[in-house]
C-alpha cells in the first residue's frame, strides 16, 4: 500500500488564501502520486469570515480534505500543536496557507524524508518584513541560544515530521508554547532545508509586534529553568557584596573608629544581608517552581468542536465528534 502523507494547514481568516493554497499544494504533489496517497487537513482556529464555509466547500467536493474547528480561538501554536497529534498518517506536512512558505519546499522536505530524516523543517535565509523585526529576531535567537542547554535548530514555519515523531508527541501528551523547541528536544535526525520567505500576496498576517513578543518570551523560558537559576546566582552575588559591606562598616565602626550616626551603620548591614538572603530564598523558590513548570505546563490540546472528513481518533486523547470517515 501506498504511504499516506497529509498536509496539514492551520488557519485564521484565510478566505482569500485557502483555495489558492489547496490549488498550488495539489500542483506540487502531482509527480509524487504514484508514489504516495496525500491527504488535506484544515484547522480553523474558529475564523470570523468566510474561511471555514469555503473550506466545507472543498471538503463537499473532495473527500481528501479534512476540516476540525475548534470550540475558540487557541492561539496559533496550541492549533498547530492538536493538528499534528490529531494526524494518523505516515507523515504530515504543516504549511502555512498565506503562501509565504512556498509549497514547492514540499518537494525537498520529500527527499529529505525519504532520506531517513524525521524532521525536515524550511530554513528561512530572507524575509520581506521591516528591519526592527529581522533585528529583534536575530537578537531572540542569541538570547535563545545562551538560554537553552540543548541548541534550538528547528525554525517556525513550514515543517515536515515522520509518523514516530508524531507518535511521540501523542505518547508526551504535553502542549508547550514553543513547538520549534518541544520538537527539537525530541532528537532524531533532522535536516533544515534553506529558502527566501515570499510577501504575503493575498490577505494580512494575523501576527502583530506583541504576537512576536509573547512567542520570543515563550522560546526563551519554554524547557529551561536557566532564567530561574539566574536570580539565585544575582542573590549569592547581592549577599557577597552585602558581607563585604558588613565587614568594612564593622571595621570602620570598631577598629578604625568612624563616626555614623546613631544606627546607621546597623540598618545599612541589615538592609543589605536582607536583600541578598531574599534574593537567594527567592532564587531557591524559583527551582523548585522551574521543576514544577518543566512537569506540569500546560499541556491539554485545543478543544475540537467539528470535524469534517475525519477518521475516528483512537489512541489520541481528543474527544472528536463524528464525522464523515476518511483516511486521516
């Protein structure tokens, strides 16, 4: 039998794209049909216009697409997060259907799999966005990089994952924020395949400057406890300079016999030990909180509200309503 390859394209507002997206997709995959079954799945993040009555269109007209909507909008990355785990395919090809990320990656993310890579994921090498944003993203990746114990490779965008990666997502069952990071904590070989990100042609992007900003902040605290760590190695070092302090006030006042005033001295000592001890018992607390977080994030998939063209999910904990079957 033919091996089952879905693309998978989670979607917000993409009226103007999903068509022209699922067009372009099939003309890429054409030369690849002898070989494999391919198979469309849609994730509405629970869109406004008319993207999810175009998308039962093209799921009335062809049976290889599939639709789930979620209960409400999740965010963008706990709705990439639930379409993969939901995927009970070989393997699974997650685009963006702004057409940024051509679909002619596909292509090559094929090759590389078929070359034993697990993970192939688009290596963007240019962007058409404004210069503070391409500064502040190089600026990110730095402070990832110092961050994180194990280097982040994988970049957001246009991924292709082999059927063990999604099964180990499902046997991890644990949703984190920064899904680049969660994957490339999993190991297994990946191949990063370089291309120029395209102006988005149609539409406009649903990510705005504080979208960026909440994802950064995820990438840099999301697997790691390093930042924690960070306040208590800041009190040993406010506690040090605090004893130092401590004993220059105490020779000045009894050896050398300087004159303060009533008291002074005493606040100043107790004030700095204070700070350094607090910051050292907030840095311990932190730990163990770090632990905690690293064990209990928040980890629950988005809630599916309908589902169209979809196969009954067995082994994945989402509750799916039924649906019309079909091979995804």
């Amino acid at each position: 039998m033919k091996k089952v390859i879905t693309i998978f394209c989670p979607v917000y507002n993409e009226e103007e794209n999903v068509e022209a997206f699922y067009e372009k997709i099939n003309t890429v995959i054409s030369p690849f049909r002898d070989r494999y079954d391919f198979k469309f799945l849609f994730a509405d993040n629970r869109s406004t216009d008319d993207t999810v009555e175009k998308l039962r269109e093209m799921c009335a007209y062809d049976p290889n697409v599939a639709l789930i909507r979620y209960s409400r909008n999740f965010g963008a990355m706990k709705s990439i997060y639930t379409g993969m785990i939901t995927v009970q395919t070989d393997a699974v090809a997650v685009f963006d259907c702004d057409l940024q990320d051509p679909p002619e990656l596909l292509v090559n993310f094929i090759e590389a799999w078929e070359g034993g890579a697990k993970i192939v994921y688009g290596r963007r090498m240019t962007r058409d966005e404004p210069r503070i944003i391409t500064v502040l993203r190089r600026g990110f990746r730095r402070i990832e990089r110092s961050l994180q114990r194990d280097g982040i490779e994988i970049e957001s965008g246009a991924w292709f994952l082999d059927k063990r990666i999604l099964d180990e997502l499902r046997r991890r069952n644990r949703f984190e924020p920064y899904v680049a990071g969660l994957l490339s904590r999993l190991g297994f070989k990946t191949v990063g395949i370089p291309y120029n990100r395209r102006k988005r042609e149609r539409g406009t992007s649903k990510f705005n400057f504080l979208s960026y900003f909440s994802y950064a902040t995820d990438g840099m605290v999301s697997g790691t406890v390093v930042p924690l760590r960070l306040s208590i190695l800041f009190g040993v070092l406010i506690s040090s300079l605090s004893f130092l302090a401590m004993i220059y006030f105490l020779l000045a006042k009894f050896v050398f016999g300087a004159s303060f005033a009533a008291g002074v001295a005493a606040s100043i000592i107790i004030n700095l030990f204070g700070f350094g001890a607090n910051f050292i018992f907030l840095g311990i607390i932190g730990e163990y909180l770090g632990r905690i977080y690293l064990e209990k994030d928040s980890s629950e998939p988005a809630i599916i509200d309908e589902a169209i063209n979809m196969a009954p999910i067995l082994s994945s904990p989402i509750q799916v309503p039924a649906a019309i079957p079909a091979d995804i």
